[in-house]
C-alpha cells in the first residue's frame, strides 16, 4: 500500500511545528457554523458536477491521485464550499451593501506616476521641472526615482488604495487627476505623485465573493476557542 493510501495521523504538535495549527482551528471554526446547512439535491448535483469538471481536467487526475484524493475528496470539498456561501448569504447577504461602502475606499483601484528619492533638495528640483512643464514625468522618474518604478518609468498600477502605504493612498485620494503633487516625505522617502486615474470598484459577483471571505475571516478569528 502506497503511503498516500495509508491513513494520515496527524498530531497537534506536527501541525503546530509547520505553522498549521491555527489554519485547522480556523476550519473547524467553519465546520462547526455550517453544520446544520444542507444542500438541496440539485445543488448536490452542481456540486459533483463542478468537481468532475476539476477531476478530468488535463493532468489533474494522476497529480490528485498520486497524493491519494479521491474525486469524492473533491466532490466533498465542492459542497463544503457551497455550504460555507450559503451561510455567508444567510449571514451577511442583508448587510454586504453597506460593508462594501464601508470598504469602498480602500477596495477602489488607482494608476498613478511615482517618483521618490532619498535628497530632499532633488526632489523639490525635479518637481519645479515638472510643473514646468521642462521634462515629463516618465524621464525624470526613469533617470532619478531610486525605487522599482524607475523601471516602469514611474507608472504604477492599477492597485487598490488599500494595498498602499495609508500615506500613499490617503495622498492620491486627495489628488486630482494629472496635477503634480509637491513633494511630501514618507517614511525615508522624499515623494512626488501624479494622479492618473482612479477605477472605482462595483459590487459585482467578484466582488461580492471577496468581501464575503473578508467577513468570513473576521468573523471566524472572533470565534476561535480561547486557549486553556
């Protein structure tokens, strides 16, 4: 018998040595909530089906089974994940407008010019050169930006505002779309912006599918079991 068709016993201490531990409460954090969610038979059905689909794609097959999963395995997973929406629905469905304007902000995409440098005296040159209008951002950011944009010609993005340091994008979302923005420290960086353009987020099923895990995380993590 191959060693992915043995039973796995699997210890606390081994988990928490690999840093899975707390993945493994977390889930059963899930299990416990979704415990009492059935799924209607057609929605079993798109289940099995959705996992067939996975299980007969090009090489998937001999990868799972070499590891010993099974396409009930998958069939399993299938309706754990339809079951954990579910009660994501049940849970937050009234309530996930008014979240994402909350998040909205932070969830909105920007694409902006960057240029930073550690001489403060540079900066202010530059940024005169700029309003200027005597070079463009492009060049100046190529020859003079000290950071990983220098290589996209001070181009950046489109990134969401939240995944920016909190000055950064409290500067550009205060920023008008092709103004040069003076230059501002942030953290060891002397920093000169230029708005191009916001993409603002909408609440598609994307969407709609990310701020329920963000609300299944939270909520999960308030819910763990308290350590003896």
């Amino acid at each position: 018998m191959s060693a992915a068709n043995e039973a796995l016993v699997i210890d606390r201490a081994w988990l928490a040595s690999r840093g899975l531990l707390a993945r493994v409460v977390r889930e059963q954090v899930i299990d416990r909530a979704i415990g009492s969610i059935e799924l209607a038979p057609n929605e079993r059905d798109a289940a099995r089906t959705a996992a067939s689909e996975q299980w007969n794609e090009e090489g998937t097959r001999q990868q799972l089974e070499r590891v010993g999963i099974q396409l009930d395995d998958l069939v399993a997973a299938e309706e754990r994940r339809r079951r954990i929406r579910k009660f994501q629905e049940e849970t937050w469905k009234a309530s996930l407008p008014t979240y994402f304007l909350k998040r909205k902000s932070a969830l909105d995409q920007v694409v902006y010019w960057l240029l930073r440098t550690d001489d403060r005296l540079l900066a202010r040159e530059l940024y005169f050169r700029l309003k200027e209008g005597e070079e463009d951002f492009a060049s100046l950011a190529a020859k003079h930006s000290q950071g990983s944009e220098a290589m996209t010609c001070g181009m950046l993005g489109p990134a969401t505002i939240g995944s920016l340091a909190p000055a950064l994008g409290k500067l550009l979302l205060e920023s008008e779309p092709g103004i040069v923005r003076q230059p501002v420290q942030i953290g060891d960086w002397t920093v000169i912006v230029r708005l191009e353009k916001i993409l603002p987020c909408q609440l598609d099923a994307a969407m709609e599918e990310r701020l329920y895990d963000e609300l299944l995380d939270a909520w999960a993590t308030e819910h763990l079991p308290e350590r003896p």
